[in-house]
C-alpha cells in the first residue's frame, strides 16, 4: 500500500504543491466569512450512513434535484459530463450504448447504486447508462477513489449513487412535457407525500426521439438511417413507521428502453434494454447507541439484439442481501460492521457464459472525530466463488485548518473482479484470469463557507493486473485469432482535479479542470478514449423569476484504441439554459445544446448531436 511519503516524489511533487497553492489562494480572501457557513449538506454513499458533508474525508460531488431541473438535461450520461473527474463516450445519441470514466478509470472499474442496489451487467461489466433514465433521478452521488472496502468488487475508480424521489409532507404532483430537436419529446408525472408515518413517493416518464444517423461514413456497419430511441420508466418508494425508530420499506425502478444502431449497411439494428432493481429494507434503532439496517434487494440488466446476424441475448440478475450495524462509540465516533451476500446469474444466446458465482463479504469501518481531527479506517474481506478471497482496506485523515477549510489524505485498496466475458467468451476469455488491483493515494484540500466552496485534490492510483485485449495470449490460448483478455498490462493513473463554486451578487460561477495522465505503465501509452486534460466552466444568473446560464465544456485530444494509432481532436461544446416561473409552481424551461454547432467525436467513426434545442413546461417541485 502506498505511503503519504509517495506523494511527495519529484514526479507528484508538482502538482501536489500546485494543488496547496490554489487552495491557499482561494481561501485568503474568504476567511472572514467562515463562520457563516450555511446548512449542512448530507452525504450517505462514502461510509454508507448519512454524514455531514463538510465530515466526509472521501473527495466528493452531489448533484441535487434543483440542479437537475435547472441543467434542463433529458440524459444522465449528459449530467455527469458537467462534473470534475469525469468523461464520458457514446456510439451515438442518447439511447446509444455510453461510458462513464471517473478519475482515469474504465467504465467496468466503478459501481452505480440505485437506492442501494447494486446495478450492471455481469458480462460487459459496469452500468448500462443509456436505460438509467433521467426523468427518475431525484439526487445523484459522486464518490471518488477507491471504495472496496464499503462495496467490494469493481470500486476502483469510484462510486455513483442514484436516488429515487422519497415522500415528505402534503401531496405533492408534479407533471413536465417538453418538446425538442430530432423529433424528441418527454412526458413525465409523479406524486410523492407522507401521513401518519407512511411515506410514499411515484413517479412515471415517456421519452421518445428520431435521433441521427449514429454512425459516419467509413464506419462499419455503416447506415445512414435515423436511429431513435424510445423508453419508458417508473419508479417508486414506499415506507412505513412500525414504532419509533423501526422503519419498514420497499424501493423499486423500471426501465425499458428501444433504441436503434448500426451494425448493418443493408439492416435496421435494433436492441431493447431492460433495467429493474427492488429493494425491501428494515431500519431499527435496536438501542440508543445501536441501528441496524437490513436490506434484500435484486436487480435485472437485460440486453436483446435483433441484428442481421441474429438475435443475441445477455441478461444479468443481481441478488443481494445485507446487514449493516453502526454503533455510536463515545458520542462522536462510529463503529461499522457489515455483511454481505451476493450473487451474479447470467443468461445468454452465448452458452458458454451461462453461469452464476456469488461472493460472501465481511466488513468493518471506525470513524472518529477529535476536534479538528477527523479519521477513518476500514477492511473488508470478499470470498467469491470464481477467484477466490481478496482484502482491501482504506486509511483516512483530515484536519480542519479553520471552520471552512479542510485538508485531508488517504491511501486505500481496491480491485476488479473478471466479468463473464474476461472468463468465458469463445475466442476471448481466460478461465484463469485473475481479478485486476488498485492501490490510490490522494490528498486534498477544500474551502466551503457556504457562499464559496474550492477544492483541489492530487491522486496517484497504480492498477495491476490489468485485463486487456491483448495480442501476446498465453500457450494455451495461442489459437485464439483476435486475441485475448489476459491479465498482463499496469497501469499509472496520476492527476489533479480543481473544482470551484463562486457567488457573485445574483450570478454564480462554476467550473472545474482536471490535469490527468491515464498510462498503461506496459506499453507507455495512453489509455484509450481518455484525456490529459478536460474540463467545464459555467456562469448562472438567478434573480426573482427566472433563472439562465451559459456552459462551455472541453476536452483535450485522445485516442481511441490502445496502441494510439487513432486520434479523436479535442473539442469545447457551448451550451445554453434557462427557467422561468410565469405562475406559482409552473415554469417554462429551455435548453439550446451545442450552440455553435461543433462537430466533435466521442467515439471514432460515431456521429454527436449538432445544434439543438429543448423546451417544455413543469408544474410542481421537481
């Protein structure tokens, strides 16, 4: 496990000291309002129990249900390409299959969560983000680094945490339509409340578009054909108060998306993706200083293609059961003891990947807190049916220099369990391949007075073991004609990542930039699909009934194959947005993407969306 002392080496020197310097910088000429701080944030996915977020030691980003409605965004894959640490890639529009890249990482080295429950397939390995529909989240998550020791198999690169709208209050309706560029158009509708200590919350959307062409000439599969998409969801929450401190509930969501694509120049290619997850959970407050939680939940990623070449099917079905105990140990501190079952099933057209595994877990964390002190340490132990048993474990610390800023450091393991596909695909996989490591270390310093937050955090993430499409397979797998998955490639990933949120009378100014360099230590190059250098700057106006803002968000060159033969061109994206509220709980809302109509690739040969516009109306709170 790497040291702190690591991160003082001449090579992380640098932007270590670059790091200390911004922040330091920042926070000069905001120390006199430290003491106005506003209320607290909370914060549940880093330790998994809600904890005030100026306390949570992991780097971290929340996106509330306010900033979803004033980003007029219809696609979560969107969203997430506004924050710091983050990339994305799409073979296409928004029904098209995307990646999500925190931090350097592949899409397969992070974890999403809906509600708790874990989601993604099994077989490709990560999420599949383009049947997570927007229309559902109500408050989304960003934990960077690594977090096996809280979820075991695949947080090398960080989590993401997706929440459903949860009933409070009154009843509360909400319905939103909106029309748009490529024959696009969303209807959605909910109502959520509480009474006498039942909670309930539900919410249904429709969305439909024409799309592009999702492929350029040149391409294979190559189709000038319009390829649309169309899904529809539901989700809900239900919960009930049996006694004080017993809470009984059920979380479910719903998702099928239809969506078009090229493989064919003479076929039109069409798949149906299928999202569920539910979740029966018991919170209960068994004494003052003991909580239990216990969750049962499964969910469904389930992939049909109808191609020229035939019908293909991949299905993965997560069960899950968990029973988390945090103990109050001498008022501040908190005590974590958690385990975990887990098991995968996989059904395809593809014999050879029919299987299950599951893994068995046990965990412990301490979260302490001193004063200005503010510690953390955890293990976690994942006994799994395939490969075997892996520990990982994570050491935090932070101090608060002053009421709004903080510095803090960790070091931390993690890994990546081998999907189906790196084990059993025909021509492709290796029974034996083993699960991909991590060591992270990272250190950091934040500002948050409530009026100006800044934060700046170094991060250096060796990863061994790295399964890669490679050409040097072993004896036994010499017949293999494209090559294999095998374990035999490292990687470095190194970077800095600023991030900035500053009030300005009735204008706000935000932006981020991350100076990263995501290497494959094997062959010297640079991972594929992966800048050095990315980023977002935005400028909101609010002021009495309406609400606009302008966004501008930039990327550096990368490549996109591993032996970088294949350059993608750096591009900056101008977006535009604005709300207007013409009566009590109605607004109008608009969004102009791609203003200057910039032609820019996410994937090579993959068409992105020109100059478009989205508008609609929206009656209640989002």
């Amino acid at each position: 496990m790497h040291s702190f002392v690591s991160l003082a080496s001449p090579a992380a020197g640098k932007p270590l000291a670059m790091a200390i310097a911004v922040c330091a910088a920042f926070s000069a000429s905001s120390v006199a309002l430290a003491e106005e701080k506003k209320l607290e944030s909370v914060v549940v996915t880093a330790t998994r129990t809600p904890q005030i977020a100026a306390e949570v030691l992991s780097d971290h980003a929340v996106i509330t249900s306010e900033d979803i409605a004033r980003s007029g965004r219809t696609s979560l894959v969107d969203l997430l390409q506004r924050q710091r640490g983050m990339e994305i890639v799409r073979n296409g529009g928004p029904g098209a299959t995307s990646s999500v890249f925190l931090r350097g990482t592949d899409n397969k080295q992070n974890i999403v969560l809906v509600d708790g429950v874990r989601v993604g397939s099994s077989t490709n390995g990560g999420a599949t983000w383009s049947s997570i529909p927007l229309s559902q989240i109500d408050r989304i998550e960003i934990v960077y680094g690594p977090l096996s020791t809280m979820y075991g198999a695949d947080a090398v690169g960080g989590v993401i945490q997706i929440f459903t709208k949860q009933g409070d209050g009154p009843p509360s309706p909400t319905v939103s339509a909106g029309v748009g560029s490529y024959h696009t158009y969303n209807l959605e509708a909910g109502v959520s409340g509480s009474t006498e200590g039942f909670r309930y919350a539900l919410r249904a959307s429709h969305e439909k578009s024409d799309g592009f062409s999702s492929t350029k000439s040149g391409a294979f599969g190559f189709n000038p054909d319009r390829d649309g998409y169309d899904n529809n969801s539901a989700s809900g929450q239900f919960s009930t108060q049996l006694a004080k401190g017993h809470e009984l509930g059920l979380t479910f969501l719903h998702s099928e998306l239809k969506n078009q694509f090229d493989n064919s120049a003479t076929f039109d290619d069409r798949s149906k993706q299928k999202l569920a997850t539910y979740g029966v959970y018991s919170k209960n407050q068994i004494t003052q200083n003991w909580n239990s939680q216990f969750q049962v939940s499964q969910s469904q990623d389930r992939s049909i293609s109808d191609m020229r070449t035939g019908r293909t099917l991949f299905d993965t079905t997560q069960t899950q059961v968990s029973w988390q105990n945090n103990i109050a140990v001498a008022t501040t501190d908190v005590l974590q003891l958690l385990a975990e079952h887990r098991r995968e099933e996989v059904d395809s057209t593809t014999t050879e990947l029919i299987g299950a595994r599951t893994t068995n877990a046990i965990a412990a964390a301490y979260q302490l807190k001193r004063g200005a002190h503010l510690a953390a340490a955890s293990i976690r132990n994942d006994d799994n049916s395939q490969f075997g048993s892996r520990t990982t474990g994570n050491l935090s610390y932070g101090y608060r220099l002053s009421n709004a800023l903080r510095a803090s450091g960790s070091m931390g393991t993690s890994f990546r369990a081998p999907t189906f596909n790196d084990l059993y695909f025909p021509g492709f996989g290796i029974a034996t391949n083993r699960p991909e490591k991590g060591r992270n270390a990272e250190a950091g310093l934040y500002y948050d007075d409530g009026k100006s937050q800044y934060s700046a955090v170094y991060y250096r993430n060796r990863l061994t073991d790295l399964l890669v499409n490679t050409n040097v397979c072993p004896v036994e797998q010499a017949t293999h004609p494209f090559g294999c998955s095998y374990n035999v490639n490292k990687a470095l990933l190194t970077g800095l990542t600023l991030g900035m949120t500053q009030a300005l009378g009735d204008f706000k100014l935000r932006g981020s930039l991350d100076l990263q360099d995501p290497q494959d230590e094997t062959t010297g190059r640079q991972l594929a699909r992966r800048a050095k250098k990315h980023g977002t700057l935005a400028l909101d106006y609010g002021a009495g009934k309406a609400t606009a803002g302008g966004e501008l968000i930039f990327s550096g060159r990368r490549f996109d194959d591993t032996n970088n033969r294949n350059r993608l061109g750096g591009y900056g994206v101008f977006n535009l947005y604005a709300t207007y509220d013409f009566a009590p709980n109605w607004s109008l809302f608009g969004r102009w993407n791609n203003v200057l109509d910039k032609d820019y690739e996410l994937a090579r040969n993959y068409n992105t969306a020109g100059s478009n516009v989205f508008v609609g109306v929206r009656y209640g709170l989002r």
